[in-house]
C-alpha cells in the first residue's frame, strides 16, 4: 500500500513539475495559434504622470529622474512624481534639482513602504495614464512612448514592458536572472495573445488613472493591480519594446531575500484575488492564473515531493534510481555553484540548476511564512 502511494506521489510530482515549467508554456503557445488577440497599436500620446517610490536611493535617483527627462516624449504631456519613503540620506535634496522640470517631490513620513507611497502619489497625479518606475531602472530612449501606445486599444487597462538585465560582469546570480526572465517574457508574448499576461514587472509598468484602486500597505502592487484591472474587465498586455535596464543583485544572499519578499507578498495577493480563480466568471484567465502562479509558487512541495518519493521507490528499480541520480546530480550542481562562482563563470550551464532552486526554495520558505500568517510591507530596496 505504502509502495502504490510513493508511486503516485512520484508521478504525480513529475507530472505537475512538468507541466508547470514546460507545459503551461506549450499550451499557451498552442493557444496563441488559434485563439489571437491583437492590440491596437498607433501613434497614441496620452498625459502620462510616471511615479517613483524611493527610499535612501542617493546612488539612483539622479541618473533614474535624467533618464526619464531625456524620453522620447513630449515634456509638456509629461509629469514626474517622487516619493521619498522617509528617506534619510541625500534623496530629497537631489530630487529637488528637478522640481523646475516636470518633477515634483512628495515626502510619506513616517516611511510606509512603497504601496503606501504609490497610494499617495497615484491620488496626486494629474495625468490619465500611470507609469510605475523603480529608483534604479533606465528605460530605452522610446520605451515609454511604445509602453503608452497600447492604450490606444480600449480593452487595454495595463501595460507592462520588457525588463533586460544589464551586467555583463557573469556573476552567477546575474546570469540565472537574465535566463529567467527571458522565459517568462515570453512566455508574456504568448499570454498577450490569448487575451492577458498574469505576472508583470513593476519598473515598467502603465495602467489607466481611472482603473487604479487602492491598495493595503502589505499588498503587491505588481500582482494586484494587473489583478483588479482583470477584474474589472480590461486587458493586461506585454510591450516587448518598451525596454527597461536594471542592474542585477549579484549576491544569491541578495537574491534570495528579494525572491522571499516578492514571493510572500504574491502569496497574500492570490489569497486576496483567490475569486478570480472562479472559471465560470473569468475563463481562461483564471486557468493562466492557477497555472502561472498559484502552481508555480507550490512548485517546491512537487520537488520534493518527487524527491522523497523517488528515495523510497529506488532500491532494486532501474527507473526509479535513475530519477534519484538525476535530482542528486541536478541539487550538487546548484549546490557546487553556490559555493565556487569561480567555477560557474567557466561553466556557464550550472547557473540553470543554482536559480532554479534558489527561486523554488525563496518560494518555499515564504509558503512557510504565508501559513504563519507573517507579511511584510517595509524592506531595503534591492542592492543593483
């Protein structure tokens, strides 16, 4: 009894590994093929207001505000919005260079997190259109002006673009993230076709004035609002030409910590939206949520479970140790990277096996906190 429930503990795991990494993908590109959606796309220039929540972010804040300045877009359509999240370093006095141009600065005091500060800003915007940009991103010279152009379709209420990571140092971390968002952008191109992406970057990020809603400090504003734009009928579409650079974190300590902080945060935001997850009322929509994030952030409990079940089932079966070699192969590989960088930057492919399982076990340990019932709403902004 004991041998048939390892087995289908065992396949079940595989089954589910399977499908979430490979194919979920494989059928939204199969979707794609035969149910899809355009966007209208012209020459469209709304009023923009861009908002950027900063906290002590002294080394970004000049090159981040220049950057925005020097867009590809007329100045006088244009509205930059800093809030200084109770920053204590020289933030404020180098955003204050700029209020003569489009800028202004809002101070949240005492410091609230960064959902709070775009709570408040959001209210103080005079534009119809939303951008939401990190202290540290650069945007390619035209990004936003093909970021707001997909607002020219009506059914559109959210636009997210296309984040490139820029070191080019091979840091191990650096190269796992970049291969890792290069999957899930496009797997983005493809959920764009069959109607709206569920996972979006909140540095080049757009929404409609009129759709945003208020959010609670511990919410994550880059799974909720996309969320409650669903929710309220409208569209949430990729723009693989609005580009934004961003440094990666090169410390897995670093990433690590940012990947517990955004996992557990979505981890609430799916138990506040867990209605839409209701097929009936949103269709294939709730089908690409379920599969694209709420079994992508179980994904650990199927990886061990395949594990385990893989140690009981090995002894005297051919198929079953092969599968414990290839785990214990795959985890030393992670494992060996983790500790020699030095040997990764030679051999490039054990970056694949370290971010795998360092975003998987992220997503474990912020599960555990989730059931804890522990959130987090203040953190140190990411060391780029």
């Amino acid at each position: 009894m004991a041998h048939t429930s390892m087995e289908i503990l065992f396949f079940f795991s595989l089954l589910a590994i399977l499908y979430v990494y490979a194919g979920y993908p494989i059928l939204v590109y199969c979707l794609s093929l035969l149910k899809r959606e355009t966007v209208l796309c012209v020459n469209y220039e709304p009023s923009v207001t861009i908002l950027i929540a900063a906290y002590n972010e002294e080394r970004w804040i000049d090159e981040t505000i220049r950057n925005k300045l020097e867009l590809d877009y007329p100045l006088h359509k244009l509205e930059i919005i800093v809030v200084s999240d109770g920053s204590t370093d020289r933030t404020d006095s180098i955003v204050n260079r700029y209020v003569n141009q489009c800028v202004r600065l809002i101070r949240q005091e005492p410091r609230a997190g960064k959902t709070a500060a775009l709570n408040c800003v959001a209210k103080e915007a005079k534009n119809e259109i939303l951008v939401f940009a990190d202290a540290n991103s650069l945007y390619e010279r035209d990004a936003l002006r093909k970021l707001v152009r997909n607002f020219a379709d009506t059914s559109v209420g959210y636009v997210t673009g296309k984040m490139v990571y820029s070191n080019a140092d091979g840091t191990l971390v650096g190269d796992g993230c970049s291969a890792y968002m290069k999957y899930e952008n496009l797997l983005r191109f493809y959920e764009t076709r069959i109607h709206s992406v569920v996972g979006v970057d909140g540095g080049v990020d757009a929404i409609r004035k009129e759709l945003y809603r208020t959010m609670r400090p511990d919410q994550l504003p880059d799974f909720v609002l996309p969320l409650r734009v669903v929710e309220q009928g409208y569209r949430v579409v990729y723009e693989p030409e609005a580009v934004l650079r961003e440094a990666t974190l090169k410390t897995g300590a670093d990433e690590y910590r940012m990947r517990v902080r955004v996992s557990l945060r979505a981890l609430w935001a799916l138990w506040d939206m867990r209605h839409l997850l209701n097929a009936r009322k949103y269709g294939i929509f709730s089908w690409q949520l379920l599969s694209h994030k709420v079994l992508r952030y179980l994904a650990i409990l199927f990886l061990i479970g395949l594990f385990v079940s893989s140690m009981w089932l090995c002894s005297n079966n051919v198929f079953y140790t092969s599968a414990l070699i290839t785990q214990t192969i795959f985890y030393s590989m992670a494992l060996l990277s983790a500790v020699s960088q030095e040997l990764t930057r030679r051999i490039k492919l054990l970056y694949i096996p370290y971010y795998f399982t360092l975003i998987n076990v992220a997503a474990g340990h912020s599960l555990v906190k989730f059931l804890l019932g522990k959130k987090q709403i203040i953190w140190t902004p990411r060391k780029g």
